[in-house]
C-alpha cells in the first residue's frame, strides 16, 4: 500500500482552491465528455497552465496536483522504474 495521501475530485460548489496555484480541473461536461487538464484560478478567471488560456468552459472540479516522485524511485535512466 502507498503512503500518498488519498486525492480526491473537489466541486467548485463545495470549495474554491487558493488563487494561482496549479492543479487538475474538470471542465466542460457535455455531450462529448469532461475535459482534464492542468490549470489555476486568477481573480476568478480560470487558466490553461502554462498556456494562459482562458477556460471558457465551465469547470465543475478539481484537485491539488500531486507531490514530484521521490529520486529514489528513479533508475540510472532518470526514468520512473
């Protein structure tokens, strides 16, 4: 079992993160699906990450991105084994 701690989708009805700083969002639910991608909020306009996009869809969720792996999980390669 992993000692990371469990993440979860959080609705923007219930909580709105902290302004700025990165995470996952789920935005546009329609008819094609929900759209996932890495984002923030800035006075209340949501952004692509790195991008500076608008979203203009709307965003129902999202979640703190999670912590980098650890180094040690890290082969010769510099890639995750």
């Amino acid at each position: 079992m992993s000692d990371a701690p469990e993440r979860i989708w959080i609705s923007v009805k219930d909580r709105l993160p902290n302004e700025v700083n990165p995470m996952i969002l789920i935005y546009s639910e329609d008819e094609f699906g929900s759209y996932i991608n890495k984002g923030y909020l800035s006075l209340n306009t949501w952004y692509l990450a790195g991008q500076g996009l608008i979203v203009k869809e709307k965003v129902t969720h999202w979640m703190p991105l999670p912590d980098k792996p650890d180094k040690q999980l890290e082969g010769e390669s510099g890639l995750l084994k």
